[in-house]
C-alpha cells in the first residue's frame, strides 16, 4: 500500500507507477478522504493508467461533490458536469439496457456478480445524470 506524503506539485505530477485494480480502489478511496495530505500517485496519473474506470470517475465526482464550495460558483457546476459527464461517458448504456430488459432472475454465484455488478452500475448512472442536473439547475438559476 502506497504511503501518504507531502510532495510538491511537480514531483507528484512525475510519479509513475503502475497500478493493478486493488491499487485504483484505494487511491480513489484516498482521493475521497483526502483533505491536506497528498497521496504520491496523483489522480492525473491514476487517470492516465484507467481513463475509463468508473469506480475513479464516481469517486472524483464524490470528491467535488464533498467540497464546501458556495453553491453559486459557476466554476464549481462547471467541474461537476464535467466529471458527472465523464461518469456518464464510462459507462455502456447500452449493454445495461440490455441487461434490465431480460427480466430474470440469476441462479448461480456468477449471475448474483453479475446482478450486483449492474446494478452497482445502474445507481451510479443515476447519480451522475441527477448531480448533472442539480448542476445545470444551479447555473441556469444563477443567471
């Protein structure tokens, strides 16, 4: 497990590792739980490794979405619908489609995965496209 340190913005912006998918799940629960202390591998470079992975991507939308911003920023709506667009953009909607109209019920382990794994992917649609438009609201309102 990576060490948490301070490092300066140049050197962290450098870090390279290469990462497996238990290491994506823990940075991006650092980047969630994270105030002062800036973990070694940056988002940029977990970003650029996984540019599609949308546990990350839900979680930097989770992490914008914890700032204590005041909600008539129109730079802060800005950078939530960009990263609920990117959340949006991760995912096939397509193939979720197809999954929830076959209405039936799995009867193995691998199907119940299956089950959860969509339905996991499911709510997190959901999130994205209802904090999109909170922000698009927020702005149209502030106009």
């Amino acid at each position: 497990m990576a060490m948490a340190q301070r490092v300066t913005p140049a050197a962290a912006e450098t870090a390279t590792v290469v990462l497996g998918t238990a290491a994506v799940a823990v940075a991006a629960a650092a980047l969630a739980a994270a105030a002062v202390v800036v973990v070694v591998v940056t988002v940029g470079v977990i970003r650029m490794e996984y540019p599609n992975c949308t546990p990350l991507l839900v979680k930097i939308l989770e992490g914008l979405l914890s700032r204590d911003y005041n909600c008539g920023k129109a730079s802060y709506h800005h950078e939530v619908i960009n990263a609920a667009n990117e959340v949006i953009s991760s995912i096939d909607k397509d193939e979720l489609a197809k999954y929830f109209s076959e209405k039936s019920e799995p009867e193995d382990e691998e199907g119940m995965k299956l089950k959860k794994k969509m339905e996991a992917t499911r709510d997190q649609l959901v999130e994205a496209l209802y904090r999109k438009g909170l922000a698009l609201l927020s702005l149209q309102v502030s106009i």
